[in-house]
C-alpha cells in the first residue's frame, strides 16, 4: 500500500463520503482516486474557506466530509473553522499536505509550514503527523473518530517525508 492508497483506504473505511478539495501536487494521485469514486462526492474549490462552508452543508445534509488541501490555506479558513466548525460543533477531517518541511524546495513554504502546527494548537484543534503509510492509515481513522467525538475538525499533516 503506497502513501496515497492508505490516505484512500482509511477514508473509506472511516466512511467519509464527501471530500472538498484544492489543488495540491502532493495530493493529486489521492484527488485522482477520489474523483474515480462514485461512493465519494468530490468538490474542488479555489479558497479553501469556501471549503469548509461547503463541508458544512455536506454534514448537515448528512454526509461525512473531508477536506484535501495544503497547509498554506490553514490560514485563508481560520475564521470558518473556528467560527462555523467548531461553534456548530461540525467533525471535519482535513488532511493537508505540509509544505514547507523538511525537503522543501521552495523557500515559500517554509514559513507557514514551521507555524502549521502551532497555528493548530492555539485553536485548540487536534493533528496527527503520520511517517509512513501504516501510519496513515491508522492516523485518519482515529482523526476522525476524534472529529466526531469532539464536535470539531481534525487535521492529518503530511510532511514531505511522508510522500
């Protein structure tokens, strides 16, 4: 099982079946997998704030949502996912590509990727930091066992070694 199928076959044994996206090179042969999946509604989306509104909908509506994004968007939906996630008490699974960790190319994400988890931590939300696929597998299931227990989303990182 390769790094994308774990991430694949843990949602689908968590029984997410909506996953919103935006684009991430990290993440394309898992979006690539869920969009090849009729049991799985998938959403691609500019903003990732849009995202979590849209996932919103989705629990509400009685679906299990995902979100697929990378870290940097953390940022652009702060707002959403404290004030619409978590007042609502809503579970949200993110799982985010972590730029800007070791190996990282591009001096760009470097920043944001050192803050991502601390950004996590001062809104009081739970991650999981996975090394390897069997990892992974295991990780998203209790991510989202604890999403639903909590009442608040919970992020799966996946740094750069992991892929």
């Amino acid at each position: 099982m390769d790094s994308s199928e774990a991430i694949y076959n843990s949602l689908k044994d968590c029984g997410i079946d909506f996953v919103v996206s935006v684009p991430c090179v990290n993440l394309s042969k898992l979006l690539n997998m869920i969009d090849d999946d009729s049991e799985i509604t998938h959403i691609p989306v500019t903003r990732e704030e849009e995202g979590i509104g849209i996932c919103a909908g989705a629990y509400l509506g009685g679906k299990s949502p995902a979100i697929l994004m990378q870290n940097s968007g953390l940022g652009n939906s702060i707002n959403a996912l404290k004030s619409l996630m978590e007042l609502y008490e809503f579970p949200l699974l993110m799982i985010m590509s972590h730029r800007g960790t070791e190996g990282e190319n591009i001096c760009g994400q470097v920043p944001m990727g050192e803050s991502t988890p601390r950004i996590l931590e001062a809104m009081d939300f739970n991650f999981f930091k996975p090394a390897n696929p069997e990892g992974a597998y295991v990780d998203v299931k209790k991510a989202w066992d604890l999403s639903n227990e909590e009442g608040k989303p919970v992020s799966i990182l996946l740094e750069i070694k992991y892929w």
